[in-house]
C-alpha cells in the first residue's frame, strides 16, 4: 500500500511511549517517523504517559495535530495475574484509542510494535500499517536459552508461548509490515507471503551527535547506554558490570564503567557507588557529552533482536565499539574495522583491554 502525501488526509499513530529526539532506541526511531509522516499529513499521536514526555511534546507539537500521552490505569494484581496474552493492555489507552476512532475519519493508523495491536478494536475498518522494531520470536528464543534457574526458564518458556500464539493468531490483516533490516524483511515474508514488507533501518541525526575530539582519557571510561529497563539491556549492563568490568578493573584499577539512560532496574542502581567505579545516571538530558566522555563502547549482548540504534549513535561519536554477533545484528558494520566482534567472557575482556591499551 502507497501512502500518497496528501496533507487533508489524517493519519492515527499510536506509539508503545512518548516519541523522543533525546532518549534513543525505539523512542528515536519514532521521533523520525513521526517527522516524516507529520510533514506530509495530518497527524494524531496517542501514547502512555511516559518518562521525558512533557519534554517530547515540545519536540512533536510542529509535526502533530494533536498529542494526547494517556496516564497509566494501574488496575488490580487480578488483571495481570489473569493475563493471558504476552503484553499488558491498559484499559485508559484502550478506552482513549476507541473513542478517538469512534470520532474521527482516519486514512490510515500506524502501530508502533505489536504490543500495541491489542488496543485496536476489533471492528476497525481502515489500513493498518504495523511497524515491528524486531520481527519474530528471536528475542524470546535467546533469552529462554540465555537464562539460568529454574523459575527464570519457566517464566521465559511461558513468555515464549503467548508470544508465539499471539505472533500466530492475534495478528489483524495488516496492509504493511515495517522491519528495521533486511534479515527481518526475510523472516516476515517467509512467515507471512503475501504480506507487503518494506524495510525502514534505523538511523541517526548526525548532524546532532558529532565525532568526538581525539585524546587520551583518563581514567578509561567504559560506555553503555540505552534502555535500562528493557530486558536485554538489564541483561547485558548486569553482564559487563558484574562479570566484564571487575577483569578490566584489576589492568586499569582507576577505570569507570557508566550505564547511561533512562528507567534504571533496581538490580543496576544498587551497583552504582564511588569504591565500585560504575555510574547509573538514569534518564539524561543530551547523550552526546557521555558518549563523548567515553573511552571504549560496550554492548555484550546475548539476548534481544532487532538493530540497536544506541550503536549508531556510538559509531556516529567516533568510539571504539566491541559488541557480539547478536549486538550487531541488522546493522552492516565491517568486524575489526567499524567494530569489534567478541562472543563470549574471555574474549570481550581481551578485546577492551586490547583496545584500552591502544588509544590510537
């Protein structure tokens, strides 16, 4: 389906959180989205309330015709307890998201990541364009294998079910599928022929994060950002914290490690603390003066799919990157040349402290 940009007709986005230039990831690759679209229609942006939104709105009122960011129903532990599809549904969004199809003529609505799909009521009646961020059950399927314990394997293998039958029979007739890479473009055609696919990778305004000045740091600064809520970046900073940062510290005993973003999880701000040498700042302002600040880029991911924006941004600041096969996915970076490539403990130590020892 072709979306002609006729500015009288409206488009409905509705958007998992606030869309944002500052905050990186998903919220980036909305913020460009919304930008495109809003240039060339009329656009109504819905979403929950979240971290940075008052701050967002200032960013997406030249492109939107209206914003409405919903408060969150907390409901009751029986509502979630009893919930049998993978992703929660708030009925404050839902009940915002019906009425306003109920009063306005939409040409089309585009849904940011399936989560969202359950707030589409069942009887709409326009084109749905369904933007994935990472197509498929790859996410789940590593982080069932990645875990260890016996109750985190169980709560991963029931996560696995719901997302596999609600991948299977909870999709609508969507009219396009947006992926992030050509790897994904793959998968959903294979998994759904005759579905109409278009690749839109995730990218960055360089204009707005410049290579950084060469020098010598000191100390070193290890650098990891994102998310630090989201599940594979808890899973990954908790890894380079606990298992990757202590072998640097006995080479480099002044070397700081910062976790840099928003929604920190408890198990990440417990380690923050002078004698530790790791900083959690939680949510940030700009991005661009700690990527500056950094010495070596670290994303020792295992779990997770989809392209990692927040690599984009480290390339674009001109850092040294080390990452695994899972980190680089989608993105086409040449290993040993862009990046740094290492898929387990003993090999990621010696690549940073390779890379630590030689600043050129």
């Amino acid at each position: 389906m072709t979306l002609e940009p006729v500015r009288q007709a409206r488009i409905l986005f509705l958007a998992p959180n606030p869309p944002s230039p500052r905050a990186g990831g998903g919220a980036l690759r909305m913020y460009h989205l919304v930008r495109f679209l809003g240039e060339r229609f009329d656009l109504d942006l819905i979403a929950p309330t979240g971290e940075g939104g008052i701050k967002a709105e200032v960013h997406l009122q030249k492109f939107c015709s209206s914003i409405e960011f919903v408060p969150p129903d907390p409901g009751g532990v029986l509502r979630r307890i009893c919930r049998i599809g993978p992703y929660e549904k708030d009925p404050a969004l839902a009940r915002v998201i019906r009425r306003r199809v109920d009063t306005r003529t939409y040409a089309a609505v585009q849904v940011e990541k399936p989560a969202m799909l359950s707030y589409l009521p069942k009887d709409l009646r326009m084109p749905i364009i369904l933007d994935t961020w990472a197509y498929g059950l790859a996410g789940p399927l590593r982080a069932l294998r990645h875990e260890a314990g016996i109750l985190t394997r169980a709560r991963n293998l029931l996560q696995l079910v719901r997302f596999s039958l609600f991948d299977a029979f909870c999709w609508p007739d969507t009219s396009c599928i947006l992926v992030v890479s050509e790897e994904d473009r793959i998968r959903c055609q294979h998994a759904r022929p005759g579905r109409q696919v278009l690749v839109i990778p995730n990218g960055i305004d360089c204009a707005a994060i410049k290579p950084k000045a060469l020098g010598c740091e000191s100390p070193p600064v290890v650098l990891f950002t994102g998310d630090m809520g989201f599940a594979p970046n808890v899973d990954a900073a908790l890894f380079l914290a606990c298992r990757i940062f202590p072998e640097i510290r006995r080479v480099h005993p002044n070397a700081e490690l910062h976790l840099v973003g928003r929604n920190p999880d408890s198990r990440l701000q417990r380690l923050t603390g002078s004698h530790s040498g790791i900083t959690v700042t939680g949510a940030v302002e700009e991005m661009a003066p700690y990527l500056h600040a950094g010495t070596v880029y670290v994303a020792p991911h295992f779990t997770g799919a989809g392209t990692r924006t927040k690599l984009l941004e480290a390339m674009a600041a001109g850092l040294a990157i080390v990452t695994t096969s899972i980190g680089i996915e989608g993105i086409e970076a040449s290993p040993d040349r862009e990046v740094v490539i290492a898929n387990d403990l003993p090999s990621l130590v010696a690549t940073v402290l390779r890379l630590l020892g030689n600043p050129h």
